[in-house]
C-alpha cells in the first residue's frame, strides 16, 4: 500500500460519484435543486484541481500524488492513481469544462434529473482514466465514460440524434474492441501478471511485440481522437448532441483518445511507436488538411467546429508522431488548448440556438449588432481557432510545427497549408453569421445575460491567461515529456 498523504485524487473522482448519488435521491421536479447540486459538485472538483495544478512540483517532476492499493492480487490489478505533467493538465480541463458545461445548461427543463445524472457519469469516467496507473482501471473508466454519450445524445439531442447516438457508439466501441485485447495481450506477454503501467514500462517487451500491440492502441484509441479516416462519428455526434455533451464530447472525450496512445501505447511499445510513426503523421496531416476544407464547405455552425476539430486533433496526432520534447510538449498543450477552445465555441452556438432556433450560416448574418456580447464570445473561440499570437492554442500549435518541419519536413508543409485553410473558413463564417447586412428576424433577440454569460467569460479567460502565460502549462508538461522522450 502506497498513499501520498490526503488522497486528492479519489476525492476529486468522488465529486462526481457524490454529485450522481445525490441527483438519484432528489425528487425529478425540484429541477432547481438538482442544478444546484450539480454545479456545487462541479466547483468542488474544479477547486480541487486547481489546487492540484499549483501544488504539483514541475521542478521534481515525475509522478505526483500516487494512491495505489491492491486491489485483486491474482491479476495484479491496484487502485494506482497518480498525476504527473501529461495528466495533470487533463485533470484542470476536464474540471473546467464540467463545471461551464453545467452552468451552460441552467435553463434546462426537459428530464433534468437524469441529464445531469448522466453527465456526472461520464465524468467519472474520463477523470478515472485520467488519473488511473493501472491498465485494468484505465480500460473500465474508459467504457465508462463510453456509454452515457448515446442516451445524452439519443434524448436531448437534436438533428437527427438517434442516428448520431447510435454513429457514435458503434464507432467507439469498435475502438474499444481493440483496446482491450491489446492490453491482455500486453498483461500475457509480459508475463509479470501485473496491469501495473509502470511494470509493465520496466519489462521492455520484443520489438514485434510492440509493433503489433501498437498498432491496436492506436487504432482502438484513435477512433476516439478523431484520426482521419475513422472520424466521420465526431461531427454527426457534435450537431446532435446538446450543448454540455458537445462541450464535454469536444472538450474533454476526444482527448481521451490522443491521452491513451501516448500514456498507454508509446509508453509501453516505444519501438512500436518509432516504427508506425510515418503513418500517424500521414494520418494525421491528411485529418488537418482535410477538416479544414470540408469545414470550409459547412453551413451548420456546428458542422464548421465538427470538422474545425478533427483539424485540430490533427495537430496533436502530428506533434505525437514526432516523437520530439517540442512535438509532445506542442501535443498536449493542444489538447488542453482546444479543450477550452471548443468548450467555448459549443456553448456560444449553444446560446445562439436556444434564442434563434437554427445553426445555418446564412440566416444569422449580422448577429454582432443584436448580440454582441454572445458574438463576442464565438469570435474569441474562432481566433484561438486560428492560432492567434496570446491565445493559448497558439504556443501549442507553434511548437509542434517546429517539430513537424524538423521531423517530416512535407508533411509539416502541408500541416502549415491545412492551417491556413482553417484560417480561412474561420473568418469567413465570422464575418457571414456576426457581420454584414443585419437579418431583421433576429432585431429582438436578447443578448446572453450576466448569469449565463459567466461560464462563457471564465472559458475565454483561460484562452488568454494561458496564451500570455504559456510557461505556467510548459513547465509542468515538459517535466515529464523530457524524460519520457529520452527512452525513445
């Protein structure tokens, strides 16, 4: 048995367990009460990780925090948590975007006792596989935090939300079925009988081994990142879903797909990374060059961040192929930068819908004039989008261009191209739905209001407090990403 003082990390899962065992017990209509609890769970977490986040030691580095107890000894299984400069900035964005994501949907009325139950599941998943060390643990969150996405989407949704919901889960549970005999195969093939991620890094298992096993993970956990070709579920799944599970989809879920080939699959089968590595950056810079144009054509706002998305996971999927300190440092900084990013486009479209009742680009032209502080905020979201200089998304993509050119030389001159594309379709849907001739319908349509406006305010404020302070997020992912990098 190993605990490293108060054990934050279960505590911060337990927020979300906590919250859901407290919504099953509150009667379906004191809505008002439900919500209540929901965000009091959400700011504990997101308070719990902050503090997480400022008490990590970059300087030490290396794992931090660590629970680990065991649980079945047979199988070699422990509840083995622990954060170190990867997983911590998933942990803070994670908490950042539950809690905006359930302020967003303050004025929910449809079932609301079970949509907040089902949001505070999935969030148990993606927090367990975020601080879990154990491959049994990892495994299990992640098909937790799988299966409330079809009901959130199959009910609250909204264009064509059976056929998404059910898209979606298909795809992801085939990637699932690929996870899940590469790590058996992994827990045989070491012969140590442990899931233990640290044990199993210390054995260094055959080069064939590893190519075969890391092909699977990348593939089982690609699906979930959004790697080009098998990312048609993301955009059908983001304009069905409603607006906390687009912001949590986006935000949070796909990262969990480039979290698991990077803590699970090049940790484990470094040889097997180096080997499909020029295929991940092919992958990865046709999924860039791709989304980009296919945006470019979208009219449905939530089409055009759909496939703005599979752009940007683009870029982490290239910086990971690198294999580089600057590539991986650029990976993860991304992910959390798109996080928040996206978290901020789906909540100002969110805003949008519920007061005009459509996405389509050409019947919002002129938003800007009526509301000009919810246009405010998706204009942010695109020029983070974009990369512009003091915006988070920017240190991130820069660093790993500089180790695309570096490494794959075409390859991170076509990523550069698919980049300006997605400049391109950015302005463009920016200066047709906020600017130009004013569409009279929309004359008397409420600006979003201080309360609502809040969790909005707090997303964009990240984007720029992390674009002027990058080091504060460099620091503690390079802490690791050196040493990690030195193994290969």
């Amino acid at each position: 048995m190993e605990m490293a003082g108060f054990p934050i990390l279960t505590a911060i899962l337990s927020t979300t367990i906590l919250g859901l065992l407290i919504i099953i017990f509150i009667p379906p209509e004191k809505t008002k009460l439900i919500k209540q609890v929901s965000l009091a769970s959400a700011t504990v977490g997101l308070v719990l990780c902050i503090w997480l986040y400022y008490a990590y030691d970059h300087q030490k580095g290396g794992l931090q925090f660590v629970e680990r107890i065991l649980w079945v000894k047979s199988l070699g299984i422990y509840w083995f948590n622990g954060v170190d400069g990867i997983n911590l900035p998933m942990m803070l964005l994670t908490s950042i975007v539950l809690f905006t994501a359930i302020w967003t949907m303050w004025e929910l009325e449809n079932r609301v006792k079970e949509f907040f139950a089902l949001i505070f599941l999935l969030v148990a998943g993606v927090y367990g596989v975020f601080m879990s060390m154990d491959l049994f643990w990892i495994f299990v969150w992640y098909d937790v935090s799988l299966f409330p996405m079809y009901p959130l989407i199959a009910i609250w949704g909204g264009t064509r939300k059976e056929y998404g919901a059910m898209k979606l889960t298909l795809y992801l549970l085939a990637g699932s079925a690929l996870i899940l005999p590469a790590i058996i195969y992994l827990w045989v093939a070491g012969g140590a009988h442990t899931f233990d991620l640290f044990e199993l890094q210390r054995i260094g298992f055959s080069a064939f081994d590893q190519k075969m096993t890391f092909i699977m993970l990348y593939l089982g956990f690609g699906i979930l990142a959004a790697v080009w070709p098998f990312h048609t579920w993301s955009p059908v799944g983001h304009v069905a879903a409603p607006t906390a599970v687009s912001m949590i989809h986006a935000g949070v879920l796909m990262k969990l797909g480039a979290y698991g080939i990077l803590r699970i699959g090049m940790t484990l089968c470094p040889a097997g990374a180096q080997y499909w590595s020029s295929l991940m950056a092919l992958l990865a810079c046709i999924g860039i060059v791709y989304g980009a144009l296919v945006g470019l054509a979208q009219t449905d706002l939530k089409y055009v961040i759909g496939y703005s998305s599979v752009s940007h996971m683009g870029v982490v999927g290239l910086g990971l192929a690198t294999m580089s300190v600057n590539g991986i440092n650029g990976a993860v900084f991304q992910m959390f930068a798109h996080g928040v990013m996206t978290a901020l486009f789906f909540s100002s479209v969110g805003y949008i819908y519920d007061r005009t009742h459509t996405k389509i680009i050409p019947e919002l032209g002129g938003l800007s004039k009526t509301m000009p502080i919810a246009s405010s905020f998706f204009i942010v979201a695109a020029l983070a989008g974009i990369g512009v200089p003091l915006m988070a998304s920017f240190w991130a993509e820069l660093l790993v261009f500089i180790a695309a050119v570096k490494v794959f030389p075409v390859g991170g001159i076509a990523a550069l191209v698919g980049l300006i594309i997605s400049a391109l379709f950015m302005l463009r849907v920016v200066q047709r739905t906020f600017y130009g001739e004013k569409n009279p319908k929309w004359e008397h349509i409420p600006d979003v209001s201080g309360f609502l406006a809040v969790p909005r305010v707090i997303l964009m404020s990240i984007i720029l407090f992390f674009g002027m302070f990058p080091k504060i997020m460099l620091d503690v992912i390079q802490s690791t990403v050196i040493p990690f990098v030195n193994r290969f």
